[in-house]
C-alpha cells in the first residue's frame, strides 16, 4: 500500500457516517476530533492493563492475516458478518481494508448483496452508509 | 393520503432522532442535508446495478402492500419487528407508514408495548426516540 | 375458544418441532414428557419465588389482551417478531394463539413473508418448522 | 450516594458519546438539549398511559434492588449483558450505577473483558465508548 | 459437481448435528425422516402460493451463483455470516456448498476463525456442530 | 473443587436440555453419546491446528479466572450475558461453574431476573430449560 493511499484511508476513518442516519460527517474539526477520540481511545484501553483485552486485541489483528486465504477473501467475510450483525463502524473498517486489499465496487457489492440477503431488510440503514462511506474512498 | 400529508411526513423524514442517545435533529439545513444524503443513497444503491440487491429493495416494497392483511396490519407488525430487533431508522420508517394508515397513539403504544415486553429493557432507548419521532408526526 | 379446541392446541403444543433441523416429534410418550417438562417447569419458575420473575410472566400474559387493537393482531405482531429474533418455541406458542385468534393460513404466511423480509435467510429454517408447526393445527 | 455524587452522575448522563463512531459530547448545550431530550421522553411515556409500558419501567428499576445479590453485582451483570447487546446508552447508564456502587476501573475492566470474549470483536466500538464515558465518571 | 459427490452430500444435509448440544444423528431412519420433513416443507412453502416468499426463496437462490467474485468466496461469506448469527442449520448448509466448490479444511478453519474472533465465545458450541458436520462431508 | 463433586458436574454436563423446547435427556446412553460427541470435537478443534482459534479457547477460559472481581461475580456476569444472546449451551455451562463457586438457588434466580428483564420474554424458553439443568445439579 502506498504512502498516499494509507494517509487517505486514514482520512477517511474519520469522515465515514458518524450517527444513526446522519449523513457523512464533512467539518474537518469533527473529523479531528473523532480522530483524537479514537486514538486516545486506543491508549486507554491499552494503558487500563487489562490482559484479557490486550490479548483479544491482537488475536483480532492476526485473525484477517493471509494464510490459506488470502487477505482480501478474509476481509470481505469480515465485512458480511459485520453488516448482518449490523455494526458501522465495524463495516467501515473492513469496507477500507477490502479496498486496501484490492476489491472492487463490484466484488464489494456482491458482498453486500450476501449481507442483505442473509442479514434482510434490517440491513437497509447500513448499507445506505456503507455505500456512503465507500463513495469516498480512492477507486480501484 | 392527501398530498399535504405525504409532504409533512416527507419533512419528518428527516427530523427523526438521529444519533444514540440524542434528541431529534431541528436544524432546518441538518434536515436538509439527511434528505440529501438519503436520496443521494438510494440512487447510488441503484445506479450500481447489482440484481440481486435492487430486486430484494423492489420485494421489500411489496412485502407491505395490502393482501388477506391489511396495510396497517403488516406495517404494524413491520414496527414490532424493527422495535425487538433495535434498528431506529426502520422504526421511524414504520412509524412514518403506521400513521399514514391510520394508527392512533394508543395503538401505536400497544405496539410499542409488545416490543418492548418481547425485547426488554434493551429495547427502552429506542422507545423513547420512537416516542419522540411519534410527537413530531400529524396527530390524527 | 371451545374446550375441543382447547385440547387440541394443548395437545399440539408438544409435537411441534423439537429441535434444530428436526422433523416433528410424533411419538405419543415424547410429547407427554415434553407437555410434563413444560408444567413442571413453569411450576419451579413460580416456585423459586423470584418476584421480578412472577411479575414478568403477569406482564406478558396481559401483553396480549385485546386493547384498541384486538388479540388477533397482537399475537400476529408477537408471532412477527419471535420469527425475526428465531426463537422456534416462541413462534409455536404465537402460531397457536393466532389461530385460535381466528388467523387463516394465508393471513399466517403474509405474516412469515414479513417476518422473512426483514429478518432475512437465517430466518428459513425457523419458518419451515413453522408451516410444519401449522399443519398440525386445527385449520379453519 | 451522597447528593454531590448523584448530581455529578446527572451530569454525566447526558456526556456520554452520543452518536455512533463519535466522541463525547462536550458543548453544556448540547448536554442540556439531551438532558431535556431524556426527561421529556420519560415523561411523555409515562403519560401515554399504556399500563403494561408503565409496569415495565417498574419491574426494571426493581431488578437491579440489592437481594442475595448485592447491587454492585447485579449492576456488574447489567452492564456484561447491555455490552454484549451492544446498546450504547445501556451501556452508560450501567457504568454510572456500577460506579454508584463502588466498582473501581479494574473491575469494570474485568467486566468489559467477559463482554468483549463472550460478545466478540464487534462489541470493541462500544468498548471504546464505554472506556471514554468511563473516564468522565468520578474516580474511585 | 459429479453425480457421486451430490449424492454423497444429499446424504449428509440429514446427518448434521440436530440439536442443540446433540451429537449428530447417525440412525437412517431418522435421516429418512428429516429428510421427508425437508421436502415436504419445502414443498409446502412453495404451495402455500405467497409470491414474497416464493421470490425470496429464488432470489436467496441465485445470490450465491458467481458473479465478479466466484461461488467460494460467496459461500465462505455466506458461512461466516451463518456462524456469527449462530444458525445451525444454515452453517451446515453453506458448510456443504463450500465442500462442493473446492474448500479444504484449512480454508474451512480459516472462516470459522474469522466467525469465532467477530462473534465471541458464544459462536463455540456451533462450532463444535460445524466441525461435526465437516468430518462427515467427502474430504478433498 | 472435590472430587466428588467434579463428577457430578462433569455427569451433568451431558444430562442438559438438548433440543429446543424439549425435556432434559435422561438415558444414560445419550449422555454416553453427548459426552463422547463434546470430548471429540474438543479434541478435533484442537488437532485442526488454526492458531487463531486455539488462542482463543486459551483467552476464553482465562477470562472467568479470579482477579479483582471473584470467579463467582464473573460466571454470574457470563451466566447473565449467555441468557440474553440464547444460547442454552452456555447458559448450561456458566450455571454449573456458577455452582462450582458456591452459587445458591436465590442467588442463580436473581441472575435469571436480570437476563430475563434486560432480554424480555424471547429468554423464557431458555429460562425453563436453565431451571430444568439447575435441579439436576447439587444443591448447596
């Protein structure tokens, strides 16, 4: 991954859609903010010493490390379970390391067409802000 | 549904409670910015192309329509399914659809009162923005 | 509700189906430990004493009372919403007294559709222990 | 709990991280927008007069009432379910009870480390919001 | 897909694990009877004549046919997606699609890893099901 | 731990409810059955060799281990959060180790209280058959 698409993917964690329903937050404040609370959020887990929660942190890391699948295939799996249990931060998360890995608007929305139709119309909300969220990240 | 009644809940649309814990949205531009963002969407769902996604939208469209039940009925049951299951946009939605058909208050806490009893008390900060959502609709 | 119907609902109240992919129990002597279970169960539950417990059970009880809107709809509601939180005992229980409601077949799968939609695929394996739970009840 | 102590948690109440993804809420206004926002609703409820609604909100304050267990537990399990549900404003409210009670941020941590190995990864978001709520709480 | 193969795994849809916490089913007549209960309630959906169901079911169909990501990749989201929701019965479904389209155990463990760390410890005993199921389905 | 009472448990854990809405197995060729089924998935999990997954069984059990809160609050917490996701298999594990640890009836109901209330009515079928494996565990 190049130097320029990591620094746009970190820009866009921040910009993805930010409340239930709301549209995607754009004040570039907001943005810095949100990035400050993630970071610090981060720190502060870490630094509170539980090792229950340390160790579950990088197991989560190393689960989406390629082995016999690869990267992309694990994303993209990563992403329909977060979608059919319906968690947008989770979906942003894998939306920008599916599009780190290489997949396309096509491949993504055959993965979304998974998640809607195991998941149904539930779903709807957050697939209008995945789609949302994806607009904005570099096209492949 | 008289035309003035289509264009209020139009506007309400976008006034419903919109982040977790928060109360509703007033700003006239906020209003204006989710109606974009939730038109921009729809149309970007669309404009993908990818089959099976529009036809679930075009089946999600008809599983309401009147049939041996009538529309209040199923929109009723589309309110209960969206409460227990805790997904606040498909609870505005169903609101919305419940007072176009007819749906008094009482009735609409009766429903309310099913979701909440079947989901418990994880379904409580949803009731209150569903309660709020309800305020801002035509009282009929 | 006439004491035939009574029993019969009484009687089908153990062989609906009675595990995960399973066929409907039909042995006589399975459905009389399984009825003897369920009382014995509710008994302990009442007899433990647990107030907040007892005091549940009273509310969901009078849930389902008719109000402005009539038993029929709340139990088609209940039955909505136990198909989409795929809870098989759940969705016997309300089928049972939808159709001692007076809730015709067609009337039961309109509602399993809006149970489907919004809940999406994992919801067909609890909906054909359903139509196999149906078939067994007195039809009207 | 000292009146100090409980006005400090009414504060908070309203501090907590209000929008999926979004940091704390920090501007008096908006905690006062929310604080009404809360009220109101409780309010409006409560006035609806649906009696099984009403009963509800009884039968949940009385759960959580000191018994064999002691309130700092039952608030302890409280919280594990609300993080394993992944209900924000759940999530809240049971932090600043387990506070009330004297949990200190080493056994709330313990608690977080049950919900995050029994929920899974997709609970890590409110993990973050539950963490920065926490730190807003009066220490211990 | 040989003839061979297909048999082999119409064999196995009726000797997965079929009940909670229960080892699989080994007794023919039991598979016979689920089985004939599958059918026949597959059948009797289709009957039943409801157009929302019975386009459901087609289109749960063809969003597993390959498109720009081939039928692995989709039935390995599909049984992710399966795990995390914690439903048997489709685990074992998508469980036998991926057998079918070439998925080793490796590739197998790799998505259940995925579903484990996403979904928590609650997803263990459909694990221990799934891996049941799989040491039934033809090695390759 | 005695010895003794390791054995009882270690009984038990087979004699659990095992179907949805059914009576708890009682022929000691089931349990035999179940026992051998639970100890060779363990086994067959393990022997697969998927890193991911081994760390974490390892992290799960650590999870439950004393620290600042006793084993006793924590199987409570895990007994709490098994209920309200529904999952009997985990109910049934966290009741027995909950017993191991001295928890009493009056204490074990006013966990289910909590579960109940926080998960509504969709967590009565699970509360019946908890209460059906606590009879059969020693009473303290």
């Amino acid at each position: 991954m190049s130097r320029w698409f990591a620094s746009r993917l970190d820009y866009r964690l921040v910009t993805r859609p930010s409340g239930v329903g709301m549209p995607p937050t754009s004040s570039h404040d907001d943005l810095e903010a949100f990035r400050h609370f993630r970071e610090k959020m981060n720190t502060a887990i870490q630094a509170a010493g539980n090792l229950t929660i340390n160790r579950f942190f990088a197991l989560d890391a190393r689960t989406y490390e390629p082995g016999v699948l690869d990267a992309k295939t694990k994303e993209l799996m990563g992403l329909t379970a977060s979608m059919v249990l319906r968690c947008d931060d989770c979906i942003t998360y894998h939306l920008i390391r599916c599009r780190e890995e290489g997949a396309t608007n096509d491949e993504l929305f055959e993965a979304f067409a998974v998640g809607l139709v195991v998941g149904g119309s539930i779903v709807i909300p957050h697939l209008r802000r995945a789609v949302a969220a994806l607009e904005e990240l570099p096209r492949i």
